[in-house]
C-alpha cells in the first residue's frame, strides 16, 4: 500500500467494519508515525474543513415546498379515488361493456375516415411519430401513480389511462414546454402490436373537426392512416395517437370511468 | 403501521420533511440545474410518501431519502444516456483516470473559479464542477457528515470506492483551487 492508500483506509477506520483489528493496527501505526502521512492527512482535512466551510446548505425554495405539499394532497386523493374505484369497478365495467359492444357495432358499421387537413390532428401525429423514434420519459416510468400525480399537478386532472385492454402498457410521461411557454405532457403506451401517444395541454381554442364519432365526451377519427382520439374539458386538451384501429381505441374505453 | 391517512402524512412530513433543504443542496449539485434538482426533489419526496410504510420510524430518514434521491438520479441520467459498465478492475481504473483527466480539463479554465467574486463562491462552483461520481461522494461524506460505511450504502457502491472517490475528489477540488488556495495558504496545493 502507498501513503495515500493508508491515510483513504485511516479516514474511515472508526465506521469500518470491513477491516479486521490487525488490519486496523497496521493502518493507525503507520499513519501516526509516517511523516508523509501526516502531511496527507492534514491535507485531506484541511480540505475537507473548506467544503464544510464554504459550501453551505441551500434552504429548499418555498415554490419548491409548496409544490411538494401540493403533491402530496394530489397523492391521497389519487389513493383515495384508487380506493373507491375499485370499490365500484365491477358493476361500471359491466355497463361500459354492453356501451362499447353497442358502439362497436356502430362504428364498424358506420366508420367513416376524417379526410379534410387538420393542424392539430398533423402535430399530434408528428409527435407520435417522432416518439417512436425517440421517447425518454422524464416522469411515471416506474409507476402510473406517479404519472396521474405529476398531470394533476400541471392540469388538475389524471389524465392517465389503462389500456391494457388492448395490451398498451405505459412508458411513463414527459412534461415539457412549447415554444410559447405552454405546458404539454405526453405519455407513450407500447405493446407488441402497437403503440399510442397521449398529448395534454391546456387549449381554449381547439375546436372538434365534423365527421367524427362521440363517446363518453370523447371524439374518433380515423385520420391519415392513424387512430385518433380527442377530448377537451375543463380546458384540458388531449388528444391520443395510434396507430391500433379506432375499434381498438374505443375498446379500451372499457377503462375509462363513465 | 395502523395509523389513519392523516395521521400518515403528519408523521411522514415530520420524518421527511426537516432534510428537505440537504436533499435540495445535494439534488441541486447534481443536476446542475435549480428546475430538475425540485423534479428530482419532488420526485423523491413522493416515491417516499409511497413507500414509507418501509421505512422504520428512529432510523436514518436523512440517509433513506438521499437513496431514494440518489437512486433517481442515477436511473434518470441511465436513460438520458447508457452507462457503461467497466467488465474488469483494471477497466474501471483506467474509467475513473479518465473521468479525472476529463474533469481537471474541463476545469483547464482556472480563471473561471479564481474570477468569482469570494473564495466560497470559487469553492462552490468547483465543487458544482466535479464529475458526478465524485461530487456525490464528496457531498454525503464531507458536507453531510456520512460516514464512508452509509455513503456506500447510499450510492450503492463498495465502501472501498467510496474511500477512493472521496480523495480523488478532494484532489480535484485542490487542484481546481490551487491558485485561489496558494494565496490563502492552504496546504497541499501543490500536491
């Protein structure tokens, strides 16, 4: 060992239980009577004494403080509406069920494909596509509570959805800025046969283009080649791109409360 | 634990919360960047909330949420861009005498810390500077106190490589500082 392997080993020798008692003598004898080691030990806490002196603790931000109590709240009442959802699922799912046979039927029936361009329905495809490039979620990857916590933060609402019904599980989500200092988060859901982008922000302005089928508030299209669905409440605009049929989307509808 | 919701959250809040300011300093070192260190503050605090059912009350809170923040951290900059993992000792070497001839040429620019206008200024951006491994070594054993033992647990690496973290990054602060130090007379600037 050198003189600075020996002064690392001394540093730590009172919370060192790797060390055996011989171990420990040799280190503490050579240290306490090497010159060299002595001058590098000074060094060390000398150094040491700098960091502890100017580099002092950061007091949290009180935006910061808030926007943690703020979490906090959204994550009992995430619990909570978890608890009482389960407490009702069975008799919702068996409505939603007969609902969407019903509707299936019309849309295989009726499906009609939404032809005319539309500026918001192009972005969101844009986005789609470029997600299957590249998607590096940055909240909710391991877990979707965290996602609903993370969009009730931004939006007041958890605009996270299950679709495994249609075997789409969720990647997580990403919550950036456009251009124009607007919030929009997007969440991706893959599976082995497709793969569906959420696009959330807040929008006065969109307005649903005609030749659409509705549902529960929500509109499909069928719209170059994608599936595609959009709601607007509360402000809240989002708007979900697949590429799974617009049946498969409405299936998943299974999972949406009523 | 049987407690009621509320009852929960009080308790955690007052287990959790008092190490708010030392989890923001050190997320705040890490990323580099006040917006992600309160992401990964949030972030930490809540993957807490939810699994404090774990944690036993009279233990080391201010160490378990500094894993759960390290933790993040790591998974966070995993996915930004992959790893790489050393195969042998001797790779891993010759990674971190690389990582250290990165950052001592990233800090090449000395006027940067000796232009700041205080010596602790010149201390913090230094620090700021470390390469990550470094940096979070250095935070948990000099500024929080850690011993080498808890540190090891807390980024999930031998207590060995901790011991070594911990004096390269002191050297790499000493030899960021060296003009700065030289005239405050602090020893070992030259070493």
């Amino acid at each position: 060992m050198n003189h600075r392997q020996y002064v690392e080993l001394y540093l730590g020798l009172d919370a060192d239980d790797e060390l055996s008692q011989e171990k420990r003598r040799e280190v503490s004898d050579h240290v306490t009577s090497c010159k060299e080691c002595e001058t590098l030990l000074a060094t060390e806490r000398e150094t040491r004494a700098m960091l502890r002196e100017n580099v002092p603790q950061i007091p949290a931000p009180d935006a910061l403080r808030q926007r943690i109590s703020a979490s906090l709240d959204a994550a009992d009442r995430a619990e909570s509406r978890i608890m009482s959802a389960r407490r009702f699922k069975r008799p919702i799912r068996w409505a939603a069920a007969v609902a969407i046979a019903a509707l299936l039927a019309v849309i295989i029936v009726n499906g009609r494909t939404h032809s005319t361009a539309n500026p918001a329905f192009d972005a969101a495809i844009a986005s789609y596509v470029d997600s299957q490039r590249k998607f590096v979620p940055t909240v909710g990857a391991a877990s979707t509570d965290e996602l609903a916590v993370a969009l009730i933060n931004q939006f007041g609402v958890p605009l996270v959805w299950d679709f495994s019904s249609i075997g789409l599980t969720s990647r997580g989500g990403r919550i950036d800025k456009t251009p124009d200092g607007k919030v929009v988060a997007y969440s991706l859901y893959q599976g082995s046969k497709g793969s569906l982008l959420c696009i959330i922000k807040r929008d006065d302005s969109f307005r649903f283009p005609s030749g659409d089928q509705v549902v529960k508030g929500i509109h499909f299209y069928r719209y170059k080649g994608y599936s595609i669905a959009a709601t607007n409440r509360y402000s809240v605009f989002c708007v979900m791109v697949t590429n799974l049929s617009v049946a498969d989307l409405e299936r998943a509808l299974d999972r949406l409360p009523a | 634990m049987g407690e009621t919701k509320s009852e929960k959250r009080s308790l955690f809040e007052g287990e959790a919360l008092p190490h708010l300011d030392s989890l923001f300093t050190t997320a705040l070192y890490l990323t580099r960047n006040q917006e992600e260190a309160n992401d990964l503050c949030q972030e930490t605090i809540l993957r807490a909330y939810r699994s404090f059912h774990q944690f036993t009350i009279g233990t080391n809170c201010r160490a378990w949420l500094l894993t759960i923040l390290h933790n993040l951290f790591r998974t966070n900059r995993s996915r930004a861009k992959p790893e790489h993992v050393s195969a042998t000792v001797e790779e891993f070497e010759r990674a971190i005498e690389t990582e250290s001839l990165r950052a001592s040429c990233a800090q090449a620019n000395p006027e940067d810390i000796v232009t700041a206008q205080s010596f602790d200024q010149s201390v913090q951006r230094a620090l700021r500077d470390l390469p990550t491994d470094f940096q979070a070594a250095l935070i948990l054993v000099d500024l929080e106190d850690m011993t080498y033992k808890d540190a090891a647990g807390v980024l999930d690496i031998p207590i060995g490589t901790v011991r070594s973290r911990v004096s390269r990054g002191r050297a790499l602060m000493r030899d960021a500082l060296r003009l700065f130090a030289r005239d405050r007379g602090l020893a070992g600037v030259e070493t």
